[in-house]
C-alpha cells in the first residue's frame, strides 16, 4: 500500500508541477532533517525554522 501525498502524487514522483523541486519529498528526506539537530554536526546551530517542502513555501 503507498501513500499518496496531500498533493495526490506518490513520495518521490517526480513531474509535479506544483513543487519547485518538480518531485514529492520521502518520509526518508524528513527523517533526515530531523535527526540532524541531534547531531554533532548542528554544534552551532542555535536556532532556525527549516521548511522541507521542495520549495513549495517561501
């Protein structure tokens, strides 16, 4: 079973003419950035509002 996107298209299709990106991000693409500020890699990081939506807001 998949699970269709709020925009009706499969994660990680690609052609959507809505997202700038042109695809659908993955549950994978998301975990990605949410484990990240866990890591030694976000040592300075100290704040921010991240949008991971392929650009789709500004």
């Amino acid at each position: 079973m998949s699970e269709r996107s709020e925009l009706g298209h499969e994660p990680g299709e690609r052609g959507h003419p809505r997202v700038p990106l042109r695809r659908v991000g993955r549950a994978d693409m998301v975990a990605e950035l949410v484990r990240f500020p866990a890591s030694d890699a976000s040592a300075y990081l100290t704040g921010a509002e991240i949008a991971v939506d392929g650009g789709l807001t500004t």
